[in-house]
C-alpha cells in the first residue's frame, strides 16, 4: 500500500456517510465493518469489471451476509435504461432477495447511478453502497445520492436521489482503467477547480502528467480534493435547489453532445470536457471572466487528452438538445458559468452570444 486511506463525510444529519478513498481497500474486510448486518449481499456489476473484481469484493463481504449474490449487466452507457434496470429486479425477486438486503454497485458511473435508482426502487427502498472503479465515479458520480437512468429524448431524466450507506473508492481499481476512461474522469476533476477551488486549478495544471501517468499520491490527492469539494457542495444543497448546480459546469453543452451523437457516442467525460470550454467561453464573452482565464480551462482540458472540439450538429440542433436540459427553467437553457477564479454562478446567457459559442467550437 503506498497511501493511507483517506475518508471524507457527506453530511446530511441522519444520512451522512464516509467516502473511504484508499489503495487496496478492496482486500481488507474491515472496510466494510461499519456496514449494519443484512441478510443479503447483491453485488451488481457489469460484464467488463465482473471478472476484475468481483470476486474480491465478494471475498471482503464474506461472514458479513448470509448469501451474496453477483448481478451482471451489460456493458455500456447505451444499456442505462429501463429494460436493463428491470433485469436487476428480475435478480433480486428470482434470489428472493427481502428488504435486509444491501446491494453493492461495483463499477462506473452507469452501474453506480442504476444500482442507486434500483436501490430507492425495490420493496420501495433497500440500502446500497458504493464501489466505484473509474476514476469518475470516484470523484463524482458515486458521491451526492443522484441516481437516474436515461430517456431516449434526454440523459439521466429518470432518477431519485437516494443516498448510499458508504463510498469505498479503492485507488487500485483505476490500473486497468482504459486511457480514454481516465481521461474523462480527469474532466470532472478538473471542474472542481473552475468552479470551487483556484488553488486546486493551479495545483491541477502543475500536477496533470502525474495524474495522466497514474501516480497513486497524486490521484488520491485529486480524488480526495475532488470528494472533499463535491461533500461541501452536496452538505448545502442535497436536492440542488440552487448551489449544486455548480456540479454541472460543462454539462449543458455536454448533454447535448451526448444525446446529439447517440448516447456511448462520446464518454460522459469527454462531453463534460468539451462543454468545459464552452461554458468557459461563454463566461468570457459575457464578460464574467477574462479571455486568458477561459483559454487556461481549455488548455487544461486538451492537456488531459480530451476534446475540445464539440461534434457538427448545427446550432439549432444544439439548442434543441440543451433546452431538455434539467437546468432549464421554462425552456430557457441556463448554464453554469463560471464569474471568478474558482467560483461559479447558474445564469441564463443571449442565445446569440450562446451561438457564437457553438460556432466556434464545433465542426
Ligand atoms: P462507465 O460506468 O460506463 O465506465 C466506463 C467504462 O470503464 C465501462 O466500460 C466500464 O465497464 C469500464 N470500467 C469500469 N471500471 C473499470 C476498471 N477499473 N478497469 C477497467 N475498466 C473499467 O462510465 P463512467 O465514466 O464511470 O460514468 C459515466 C456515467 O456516470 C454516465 O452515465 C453519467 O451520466 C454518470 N454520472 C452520474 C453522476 C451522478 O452524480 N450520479 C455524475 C457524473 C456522471
Ligand atoms: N454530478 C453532478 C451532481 O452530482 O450534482
């Protein structure tokens, strides 16, 4: 083990829990001994990360539950859907799991928002706990209780917020994390700064060859600071009444270009990093920030190996998709932008200026 485990508390009175950020937690029983007892574990997963590791989360629940059982979805953003949610009620009644079951959501960001939204769900609520093994979702999606599966005519449009017992983020699991994953769990890192942190921003654009090559004291670091950032978001504003909708700097541009180009298209990530730029832009003509400022959130983002070009869907196109936007108010499209170093706003922009954006960054 190279770092000692770190925990962050999301605090929400009677819901608060530790996020564990560490290296071979997966392999230590004790992390999970603060888990209250269940009749049944039900570890869902999905087809790429079941073989890497199941077995050894299994192991670690051992003598904890009375019977584990392994729920394994098909890989892919495509499949966060109805039809697959519905296998893993199909799993839970045919092992005839009771309401003293925990699930465990073993993987990304898509098995982790479903096997939340499942969890909220079956016999009307059962816990669940959180074991994310992309670097996003260990600094984002595993963390804040939003839980959704998405719509043909919009992403993460069917949800609840349901908030997990314990987040284990076990730094090992990223080794075998494609590039291109990691790479978009670097764009949700790097939004923190931007929006919450200049310090970190600058620490962000110092460190990011460590964090590209892997480097375990500089990715705990970064997921710590990322969580810690996320937990003083979430404490204030759970149900994102107002300032959680900070969280999704990039993603009005990026949810259009996922839905634009077909879900699984372009990595959440990469769509995040992309409208990164954007909205940054947006800042800048606004007048909010100046154009250097914009310019090092984009250099930054291109720096973490991801694109900073948007695909050609026309600008029409563009505001069609970021009018189903979940920020959107009355069909007007807000964004969040960003109004100072490391501090951020939600505000609705001219659709002219808004235009302006798409043209010059996409084609
Ligand atoms: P993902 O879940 O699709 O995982 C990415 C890929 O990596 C998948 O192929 C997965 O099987 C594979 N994988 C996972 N762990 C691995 C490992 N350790 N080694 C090798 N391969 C591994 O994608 P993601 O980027 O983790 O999550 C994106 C999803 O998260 C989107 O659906 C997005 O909407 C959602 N999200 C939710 C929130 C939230 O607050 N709930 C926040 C951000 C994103
Ligand atoms: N990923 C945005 C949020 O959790 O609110």
């Amino acid at each position: 083990m190279t770092t000692q485990p770190a925990s962050v508390t999301i605090d929400l009175e009677g819901r608060s829990y530790p996020i564990v950020i560490g290296a071979g937690l997966l392999d230590r029983p004790d992390t999970f001994a603060s888990l209250p007892a269940a009749s049944a574990a039900v570890i869902v997963t999905n087809d790429t990360v079941a073989p890497l590791f199941a077995d050894r989360l299994a192991r670690a629940l051992q003598g904890r539950f009375a019977s584990t059982h392994l729920v394994t979805l098909p890989d892919g953003e495509a499949y966060k859907d109805w039809a697959t949610l519905n296998t893993i009620f199909d799993a839970l009644l045919g092992a005839a799991c009771d309401r003293s079951t925990t699930l465990f959501a073993l993987g990304g960001g898509v098995v982790g928002d479903m096997t939340g939204f499942a969890a909220a769900c079956y016999m009307r609520g059962v816990p669940y706990v959180q074991v994310p093994t992309t670097l996003l979702a260990q600094v984002d999606s595993s963390v804040g209780g939003k839980t959704a599966i998405n719509h043909p005519m919009g992403k993460n449009m069917i949800g609840v917020f349901n908030q997990p017992l314990l987040v284990v983020a076990d730094i090992d699991t990223l080794d075998s994390l494609p590039p291109r994953e990691l790479a978009a769990g670097l764009a949700e890192v790097i939004k923190y700064g931007p929006i919450a942190d200049h310090v970190f921003f600058e620490w962000l654009e110092a460190n990011l060859p460590l964090l590209v090559a892997r480097d375990r004291p500089s990715l705990a670091r970064a997921i710590r600071r990322s969580c810690e950032i996320k937990a003083w978001v979430v404490g204030q504003d759970e149900r994102e009444t107002g300032l959680r909708a900070i969280l999704n700097f990039g993603h009005t541009f990026g949810h259009a270009i996922e839905a634009g180009l077909g879900y699984g298209s372009w990595l959440h990530g990469e769509a995040v990093g992309c409208g990164m730029v954007m909205a940054a832009d947006l800042s800048a003509r606004l007048g909010l920030i100046d154009a250097t400022y914009a310019a090092r959130i984009a250099r930054l983002v291109g720096r973490a190996g991801l694109p900073v070009r948007g695909p050609a869907l026309g600008v029409e196109r563009y505001m069609e998709l970021m009018r189903v936007d979940k920020k959107a108010e009355a069909g007007q499209i807000r964004f969040v932008l960003i109004d100072g170093q490391g501090s951020a706003r939600l505000s609705r922009a001219p659709s002219a200026v808004v235009a302006q954006v798409i043209e010059q960054h996409t084609g």
